[in-house]
C-alpha cells in the first residue's frame, strides 16, 4: 500500500499554510494509471493537478472539499504485486 499525497513544494510561494480538495476525477476503488490525472487542489488561487504515481487501485482518504496541508494524504494506492 501506498499514499498519494500533497507534494509539499506547492505550497513555496504560498502565504497560507493550507489548501483544500478542490475536487476528484476518479471514484475511490478506482483502477488508476501512472501519471494519470486523479485530482485537482487548490492552494490561494492556484489550482494543482494530482497526478498517480503508479499503477493500481485507490481509495480516497481526503473528499472534495477536505481542507489540507503540506504532505497530507489524500488517498492510498494499492499496487499490483504489493500485498
């Protein structure tokens, strides 16, 4: 199992310390693709893509609206051949 989380760099020339789940593009149990586009963050008025950093199967920890900070999860991935 793996944790997607909020790249910690987003938020360098950021004022406020958090942002919010703006919203997903896949549903929880998901079968996702590296790279593929999963959600979308807002941090002051930037809006952040989200992308899969594997293949495999997510579940949605943080929902859409979900205030967030530097690093938080914002799902799990569970990966082929990781049990």
């Amino acid at each position: 199992m793996q944790n997607i989380k909020v790249d910690e760099a987003l938020w360098a020339s950021s004022m406020l310390p958090e942002g919010i789940v703006e919203r997903w593009f896949i549903a929880s149990g998901a079968t996702i693709k590296v790279g593929e586009r999963i959600a979308e963050v807002r941090i002051e008025d930037a809006l952040h893509e989200i992308v899969a950093p594997a293949n495999g199967r997510a579940t949605i920890v943080a929902a859409a609206n979900t205030i967030i900070e530097p690093g938080a999860i914002l799902a799990t991935l569970d990966t082929p051949g990781r049990r």
